[in-house]
C-alpha cells in the first residue's frame, strides 16, 4: 500500500499507471468504520486500484468544536486500510490542499444546498464542493463512491461533475447500518454509553415513516415525528424533512411518480447525527 501526502507525489504514482488502469476513489475524513469499508470493498470489486483519501476537511465544518472534536485515528485507519488491501492512500494537510487561504470556492448548486443541511450548517456544502473539486482534479478517477448516508451530499457531487465535465462516474452506495440500525458514523465513537443506548431511536422512527407514508399525509407525519422526540430527553429534533429524493425540495402534496425520502438530524448533547431513508 503506498501513502502520499504531497499532491505532486500522488500524481506521480498515478502518472506512472497504464492509462486503461481504472482508479476506483472512496473520499473520507477518515476515522473509518464499516461504512466505509463497504465503499472501499465495492471500489476494489469494480476497479483495478482504489485511492482512498482521509482528510478532515476545515472548510466543510460551520462548527469549529465539531472540527476539533472530530476522531482522527490515522494509525488505526492505515492499518485497516492495509488489511483491505487499499493500494493508496493520500493524507494531505490542510497547506497541500489549500495552500494559504483556508477558504472555500462559490458554487451554484441550483437550490440543492438551501435545504437540510445546506439550512442548517452554513457553508458546510461549498467546503464539500471545494474539497471533492480539488481532489477529484489530483487523482482524476475512474468511479468515485459516495455513501447515501449523506444523500444530499451525493446529489450536490452529481451536480459538480456535470457542471465540470468530470469524466467520473459517481457510484452511490447503500447506507451501512448496526445491527440496532443506527447508520454507522465516524461520530458514534463519541456518544457515551447511555446515549449509544437511545441513538437506534433515529432509525426506528424512521422505519416507521416509511410504514405510515401511504396512510397519512405530510403534516400528520411531521407533527408525529415531532412528538415522538418531544419524549426523548437525550435527543433534540434539529430537523425532519420528507422531500423529492432529485431536487430535496420539500414535498407538497404526493406525487406517485416521484420518489421521496425521509431525511432527519438529531442532537444527542453535541453531537451531531444524520439519517434517511427512502419512502
Ligand atoms: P466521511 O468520512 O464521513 O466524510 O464519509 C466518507 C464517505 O463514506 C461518504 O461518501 C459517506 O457518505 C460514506 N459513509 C459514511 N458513513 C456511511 C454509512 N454508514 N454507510 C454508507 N456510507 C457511509
């Protein structure tokens, strides 16, 4: 497994590959778990090599406390990577990627950021772009793997391929769960064990979204989603939003040819955790 932490040393080992060599890239912020394994596993199945990127991103986080508490068990993630048979890795700083001025470019996202978790952290998806942008011109992959964990990230990534003509595939892959259903994240290492207790009640909630979607309308839905976390102490509803799984705009009345998601972001005290689940 070779790791790189210069862009030019990167490109150079890239360079070096046959040109029909397919590169399958699964981008991270590291402290990886099964999640992440599954994407990287899918890249090897339908790559010649795969890259796997681990940096925590600066401009990504609209909440410096979140930054600075965020894992990042570099030894620990390399050696899984090594037992995966990764076959690069790249672990730049934050100089590599953004030399001097720590800032992320301007987008247009044509609407995608403005809800959800474009609303709630401000930025957050320009740090995004600016990062998978900048990476996705280093290595120049083949496929690109992207967890629907983060749907609404998938949807933005699609969106700036297109609009620079990447010629990069984006595979989006299922979400990787515990067996209690709580989407695996690199954050779930921080939850004490009282709060990993009451967690799998984002995904139990969820589940019962999709069993009442038929019957009851949007309102009756928000205001039940509401309630049921009225009577949870250790979390706090920050949003629910069931909206059109393309554009995320939130739905108004049910369309049968349209296919909507469930989306949802939970407090348990600082930590942050999303979810979703298709309807
Ligand atoms: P992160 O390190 O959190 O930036 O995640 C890196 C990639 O792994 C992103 O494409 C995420 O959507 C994906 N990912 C994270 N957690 C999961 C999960 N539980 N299931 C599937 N993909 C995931």
């Amino acid at each position: 497994m070779f790791i790189f932490d210069k862009i030019n040393s990167i490109q150079q080992k890239i360079g070096s590959l046959k040109p029909t060599t397919s590169i399958g890239f699964v981008p991270t912020m590291g402290a990886l778990h099964k999640g992440h394994l599954a994407l990287i596993e899918q890249a090897k199945n339908e790559n010649d090599i795969v890259v796997v990127s681990i940096f925590v991103n600066p401009t990504q986080f609209n909440n410096q406390n979140d930054l600075l508490n965020y894992p990042k068990p570099l030894e620990n993630d390399l050696s899984l990577l090594k037992s995966m048979r990764c076959d690069i890795v790249f672990t730049p700083s934050t100089v590599e990627i953004y030399q001097k001025k720590v800032v992320s470019e301007s987008f247009d996202f044509e609407g995608l950021q403005l809800v959800m978790e474009g609303k709630f952290r401000k930025g957050h998806f320009e740090g995004v772009g600016t990062v998978v942008k900048r990476l996705f011109e280093i290595i120049k992959p083949t496929r690109a793997y992207f967890g629907e964990k983060d749907y609404q990230q998938l949807q933005i990534i699609k969106k700036i391929t297109n609009q620079f003509n990447f010629n990069i595939k984006i595979i989006p892959c299922p979400i990787f769960r515990e067996l209690d259903g709580l989407a695996m994240s690199s954050r779930n290492s921080r939850l004490t064990k009282e709060q990993r207790l009451v967690v799998p009640f984002i995904y139990k909630t969820l589940s019962i979204v999709k069993d009442k979607f038929s019957a009851f309308n949007v309102e009756e839905i928000n205001k039940w989603v509401e309630n049921q976390f009225k009577k949870q102490p250790l979390l706090k509803l920050e949003y629910f939003q069931i909206a059109d799984e393309e554009t995320l705009q939130p739905i108004t009345v049910k369309n049968p040819s349209i296919k909507y998601r469930a989306f949802i972001a939970v407090f348990v005290g600082e930590i942050r955790l999303i979810d979703n689940i298709s309807l």
